[in-house]
C-alpha cells in the first residue's frame, strides 16, 4: 500500500538569464514556487493508479519523490507503512511514463 499525506515539493525560482528579475509563474508568488503542494492519497497493494494532469501539473515531482529520486519539502509518503525517506523501494515501486 502508498500513503502519501499532505506531501509537498517547492523549488527556488533562478534568476532569468541577463536579467535580474525573477521568472515568473503563476502557481506561486516570491522566490519559491511548489511544483507539488498537499498532495494526499491513499492506493491498496494491486492497484493500478494513473495521475493526470496539464503540462506543469506536478505529475512528474511526485512520482520522483515517491521512488525517493527527490526528497518532499514537506508531508510524508509510505509504502507498506514504512516511511519513504531515502530507501530504497525500487524492487517493489515501478513508474512507467509516456516517455519509455
């Protein structure tokens, strides 16, 4: 089983090449933007779960905080009640993008 519980990952914005402004974005204010913000979901051991969402949606940072490839700013994530905190889960966590 996944728990994930209010998991959230949030990146410092880089100054926009030969300029001093920051970029801007429209999901945050300031110099930090979430790609993933309070996330909280819940998937039993056999189930097939597909996330959806536009471009930028955050789809991607989640899965990659899931298979511990990125660490979450905040919340927590289990796999079969162990907290996922840089251990190594490959051998039971699979992600299959469109991309492969």
């Amino acid at each position: 089983m996944i728990e994930v519980d209010r998991i959230s990952k949030s990146f410092r914005r880089h100054k926009q090449k030969g300029k001093s402004r920051w970029h801007k974005d429209a999901r945050e204010g300031g110099k930090w933007f979430y790609a993933v913000r309070n996330v909280t979901f819940r998937a039993e051991a056999g189930t097939i779960l597909g996330l959806l969402g536009p471009n930028g949606a955050g789809k991607t940072t989640l899965l990659r905080m899931l298979s511990t490839a990125l660490k979450p700013s905040e919340g927590t994530a289990r796999f079969d009640g162990v907290e996922v905190d840089g251990i190594l889960i490959s051998y039971k966590f699979s992600i299959c993008t469109e991309k492969y």
